[in-house]
C-alpha cells in the first residue's frame, strides 16, 4: 500500500490502528520524502511526459 499525505505521523498511527482492528500484523513501514523530480513539477506546475515533452 502507498500513501500520500502531508501529515505522515497521524496517517502512520491511523493505517495501524485500522490494521490492528482487522487482524493485521504490518511487516514494517516506510516514509519517503518527495524526490527532486516531484518538487519541481509541484513548483512550476510543469510536467513531461515519457518523450520529454511538456504536458
């Protein structure tokens, strides 16, 4: 499962309490910040597409 969240500790606590309530044990959990690539396209707005050209 991924997640995209700008508050990852509450998001974190949720998912497992949730998991925990179903009956499932989490193997181990992740976080990421975003990468370069993301920061600039949220920054100027600019995507490219597989070819390099702008969308």
């Amino acid at each position: 499962m991924r997640l995209y969240t700008e508050n990852p500790g509450m998001v974190i606590e949720a998912a497992i309490m949730r998991m925990k309530d179903m009956g499932v044990r989490p193997v181990s959990v992740n976080t990421l910040g975003p990468s370069l690539e993301e920061v600039f396209i949220r920054l100027t707005g600019l995507e490219r597409d597989a070819d390099g050209e702008r969308v």
